[in-house]
C-alpha cells in the first residue's frame, strides 16, 4: 500500500478506527495498525507519542461526528435520536468516549471541553424551546436528558447482546424520535 507522509497520520486513525468499531479498542496494537498502513512501526510513533494518543485521537473523531449530527439534526429529538444511533452503531467508540477509565485524559484538555460543549449544547437547545424556564431548571433538565440518552443506549445495547428485545424495546428502536419526544423532551 502506497501513502503519502502527509495524509499517514489520517490512515493510522483510519485503521485504528475500523479495527476498534469493529472489535474494540483492546484489539488495537500499534505494530498492528502500522502494518495495516504499510509502514513501519517507527513511522507510526513520527504522529504519535503512545496508544493514549491515538486513543485521543479516536475520541475527537466520535466528538466530532456527534457534533455533526447536531448541526445536521432538523429538531432537539432528532438529534438525540442521531446521538443514540451513534452509540448503537459504534458500541466501541462510544464507550472511549463515554466510558473510558484506563487512562488520564486530563493530558487532553480539548477532549474534556468536546464532552463539556456537548453536554452544554443540551442546555442551549432547551433553553431554546423554554425561553422562559429558569436556568437550574434547564440545567436539572439537560442533566436528565443527559442521563436518560445514555441510560437508553445501554438499555438498548444490553437487548441487542443479550437477545432479549422485547416489543417495547424493539418499538423504542425503531422510534427513537418519536420515544424521546414522547418521554424526554417534554
């Protein structure tokens, strides 16, 4: 496989991307994904330092789409329809970002201030919709938004690996929008 130096650190993230999707972030090894590019390990380690910089990189990229999908959502239940799905279809990347324990992203400030505006956008949009709600109250609000989006992402993950979808469930998967609009975002 042919690269060019320029666009090397993009297909690192590239690969480290589909194996973590597709297996999980254990799976990666930068020997791995360096091979997987054509190069060398020693050409991997020229874009970054450890495994916890490309890691951080992985986080900023799901930051990023998340943050998309914001911009491209038509309303507030849309979005977070579009934040679900995101963690239904990237279990892996979601729990990086979402979960991720085993090491001290403080080293990462900008990823600390992705999670912050992400929550933060919450509190925007419903200040929006309840122009004349207190701001503790959009705050308890956003928290709750906040915890049941993710709460339901784990509900719905646990059904898919476990196989125990019942109709209910099934019915909130397939009406993610409308579900959210029913009981959240009022």
């Amino acid at each position: 496989m042919s690269y060019h130096k320029e666009n090397l650190k993009e297909r690192l993230v590239e690969i480290a991307w589909e194996i973590c999707a597709a297996e999980s972030w254990q799976k990666i090894n930068m020997r791995y994904v360096a091979e997987k590019a054509g190069v060398s390990p020693t050409a991997f380690y020229r874009h970054f330092k450890n495994k916890n910089d490309l890691k951080a990189e992985l986080i900023r990229r799901g930051y990023e789409m998340l943050d998309q999908g914001r911009k491209d959502a038509d309303t507030f239940a849309s979005w977070g329809a579009y934040y679900i799905r995101f963690g239904l279809d990237y279990p892996n990347i979601y729990d990086l970002m979402f979960g991720n324990i085993d090491s001290n992203m403080s080293l990462y400030p900008d990823l600390e201030a992705q999670h912050n505006a992400a929550f933060n956008e919450v509190s925007v949009a419903l200040k929006l919709l309840k122009p004349d709600a207190a701001e503790k109250d959009i705050r308890i609000k956003a928290v709750n938004i906040w915890a049941s989006v993710h709460g339901l992402i784990g509900f719905l993950r646990r059904g898919d690996s476990q196989d125990i979808k019942s109709e209910e469930l099934t019915w909130i998967e397939n009406n993610i929008e409308e579900y959210l609009k029913m009981t959240t975002f009022n």
